[in-house]
C-alpha cells in the first residue's frame, strides 16, 4: 500500500483506482491520505470492502471532494478560454470581411478611375483626329 501511495504523490494520472481487491488496513489508510493530500487529480477513489475508519473515510472523501472542486475549476477556465476564442474567431472572421469588403471597394473605385482616363483620353484622340480631317478640304 505504501508503494502505491508514492504513486500518487508522484502524480501519476489515474482517474479511478480500484482498492477492494487489495486490502487496506489503518496503516495503509494513511499512507494514502498523506499521498491523496499531495495530488490534485485523483477524483474517484472506490476503497469498498476495505476495514478503514470512519475518520479516514472522511478524510478521504474530502480530498477528494477537493479534487474534484479542482478539476471542475479547471474545466470551467477552459471552458470560457474555448468560448473566448470562439468569439475572437468570430470577431476576426468579421473583420476580414470588412477589410475584404474595403479593398474591393477600392479596386472598383481604381478600376472606375482607369476607364474614365482611358475614355477621356480616346476621345481626346477622337477629337484630334475629327480636327485634323476638318482642316483638310476635299477636291
């Protein structure tokens, strides 16, 4: 049992360990409640047909009632961080198509520009060819 204790203090990640197929006695009890006041992710522990006192029971179950306050802390915070970021997301999402929406715009607008020049300047050359017909007379 002592082994196992120094299993849990190292953190080894273990969900729900099972103990009712090895007997813990009252030194053993102890040895696991100094070990669970040191980890921070076992929440689950089944000690059933196991000859622990009541006090040790108690101990248990609120370390373990820790843990588990722990672990839903943990999962609340990543939570809001999933949600935070989904809406970072959104908001990005949507300026893109702002700045999207913005350079198409511009383009239109230069597009637009380039044409008018291009017709302003084929009538120029229209006009300065009709001129230099009407200078010439026929014979």
């Amino acid at each position: 049992m002592l082994r196992i204790g120094h299993l849990f203090k190292r953190r080894i990640q273990i969900r729900l360990p099972v103990f009712f197929l090895l007997p813990v006695h009252q030194e053993g009890g102890d040895a696991l409640i100094d070990a669970l006041s040191a980890n921070r992710t076992l929440t689950q522990l089944d000690v059933s047909f196991n000859d622990l006192s009541i006090e040790l029971l108690r101990e248990l179950h609120e370390l373990l009632n820790r843990n588990q306050a722990l672990f839903i802390q943990v999962k609340k915070h990543e939570k809001r961080e999933r949600e935070d970021m989904r809406h970072e997301e959104e908001l990005m999402r949507i300026y893109l198509m702002h700045v999207e929406a913005r350079r198409i715009m511009v383009e239109g607008a230069e597009r637009r520009r380039i044409a008018r020049e291009k017709a302003y300047e084929d009538r120029k050359a229209m006009m300065s060819r009709k001129k230099k017909g009407k200078g010439k007379k026929k014979k």
